[in-house]
C-alpha cells in the first residue's frame, strides 16, 4: 500500500461503526467513497468527513444489489484512481431462537452479511492487487462464539470469517492482506436495526462491556496501518473468543446458563 493518504471504501458509513470510520480516516485526510442505502444520512456524513480533513463522496446505494455494488467500486475509480483499502462494514443482526428463524429472512442476512463483502472484494481485486491493498471484514465476536438467540446472525459472520481465511491464504503472494475485526457490543443503532423473532433484542452476555464505535475504529485505522491479520476490540472478546475455541466446556456451560436465563 503506498504511504500516501489512503484511497478507502467504507459500505454501511451512513452511522454506526461505519460513520465513525469515516470520521477517524478523515483526521488522516483520506480519500473516501462511502456507501448506504439512506442518501440523506449518507451525504451528511460525507460532508461532515470532509469539513474534517478527508475527501469524502457518497455513493448511496444497497450492497446486496449488484448493480449498486458495481456502481460504488467503478466510482472509487473514477473519483479517486485507485483503492487501497476496502471495507465491508455494512451488516446486520438477527436476534431469534434457531427453531424461530424465518429461513427467507436468514438468506436475507446471508445476502447482505456474507455475499456482498466476498462479492465487493472480488470486484475490487484488480485494483486491490495494482496498490497491494487491504480488505477489512467487519466480523464479530459472534464470528467465533455463537450464545443463544444468535444463531442467525453467528452463521453469518462465521461464513464472513471461514472467507476471510481461505482468501487470506489466496492473496498471500498478491500482496492483499485481510483483516478480520471482531467486536463484542458497540453502541450504535445495530440492536434497532436487528431482526428480532420472539426474543428481546440484544440480550447481552454479563460482563460485556458497551464499546463505542470510535473506539472501534481507532483500533481498526491502526491494525490496516500495521497490516494486522485480526483485531479483537476488547477483553471482553479475548476472553470469549479463548473460550469458545480453547475451552469448549466451559463456554458451553456460559451458554446453558444464559440460555435458562431467557427461557
Ligand atoms: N454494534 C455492535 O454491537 C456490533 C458488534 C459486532 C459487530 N458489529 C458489526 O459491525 C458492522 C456495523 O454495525 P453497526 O453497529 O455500525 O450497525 P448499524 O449502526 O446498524 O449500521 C449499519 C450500517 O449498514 C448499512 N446497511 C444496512 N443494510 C444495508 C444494505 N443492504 N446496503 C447498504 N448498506 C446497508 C446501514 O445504512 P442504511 O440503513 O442507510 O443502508 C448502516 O450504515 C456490522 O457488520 C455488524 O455486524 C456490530
């Protein structure tokens, strides 16, 4: 990637995780195409990232659609000439007990969590390879331990990540890395904008801690900086991501627990 100011794509900029992105890439005076279905939210945020320091266009539109993807990518080209970073923020949750889940609504989620960002990097690819650029996977910690009532939106981010790592083995000799960024709870809109069946949205697991998504995209900036492999934003999803993978047993009594709690 060259040292100069970055040319970044950011999907889902138009609040949350995604806005704040854009507002911290701004201090570095980046050059930005961001991307949202809301066109209104989205030129705000784009106007308020260039009063910031960044060179900031809104290209609105939907990532499960591809008409829209394309659009964004060729304008990143067109505006700007090149990409260094892409990033498929742009995702949603999905809070149900697995017998509740609405199948059409989970190929849904699939289809905005898991197909466009492996459908977006694919278009970006050429342009990806030319500045040895990055692409950041906004995963989860749900992408590596699934608790109960997220079992929807687990399998998605699992898929995120089961891409991720077969693509990082791919791109190794192109130069392209990948960065997996798992949160645990972030305060945004994300649990508004949730599906929900039969279930209080985003019951949280005791002991984690509400993040703010500047906070989340501080540590995001830097890892693409440092061309990191994986950021876990906070203890919290250390700790559960150890368990969940090191200690089986003992997340899966965490698991049993929570779940008699909702039932
Ligand atoms: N908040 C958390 O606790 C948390 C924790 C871990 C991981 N994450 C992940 O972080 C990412 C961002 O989440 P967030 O908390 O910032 O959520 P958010 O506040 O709900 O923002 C989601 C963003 O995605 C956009 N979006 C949704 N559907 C879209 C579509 N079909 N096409 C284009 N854009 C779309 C939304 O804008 P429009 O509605 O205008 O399209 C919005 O800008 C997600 O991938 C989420 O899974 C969040």
């Amino acid at each position: 990637m060259a040292d100069e100011v970055p040319v970044v794509v950011i999907t889902g900029a138009s609040m949350g995780i995604g806005k704040a992105l854009a507002m911290r890439w701004a201090k570095e005076g980046a050059r930005m195409v961001i991307s949202a279905r809301d066109r209104v939210e989205l030129e705000k945020v784009a106007r308020e990232a260039t009063s910031a320091g960044g060179a900031c266009v809104a290209e609105a539109g939907d990532v499960t659609k591809e008409e829209d993807r394309v659009r964004l990518i060729d304008r990143a080209k067109s505006e700007f000439g090149r990409i260094d970073v892409l990033v498929n923020n742009a995702g949603r949750g999905y809070y149900a007990a697995s017998t509740d889940i609405d199948v059409n609504a989970l190929a849904d989620l699939f289809a905005l969590n898991v197909v466009a960002p492996l459908r977006l990097a694919q278009l970006a690819m050429d342009s990806l390879k030319e500045s040895r650029g990055m692409i950041v996977m906004m995963s989860s910690i749900a992408g590596v331990a699934a608790v109960p009532n997220m079992g929807a939106y687990a399998a998605t981010k699992f898929a995120l990540e089961a891409i991720a790592m077969s693509m990082r083995g791919e791109l190794a000799e192109s130069g392209v890395g990948i960065l997996v960024v798992r949160p645990g709870p972030v305060d945004t809109p994300f649990r508004e904008n949730s599906i929900t069946t039969n279930t209080e949205a985003g019951v949280r697991p005791k002991g984690s801690r509400v993040q703010t998504p500047e906070a989340v995209a501080d540590m995001t900036v830097r890892a693409v900086r440092s061309r990191s492999s994986v950021v876990e934003t906070s203890l919290f999803v250390n700790v559960g991501s150890f368990a969940s993978r090191v200690v089986p047993p003992i997340f899966r009594l965490v698991n049993q627990r929570m779940a008699a709690k909702k039932s």
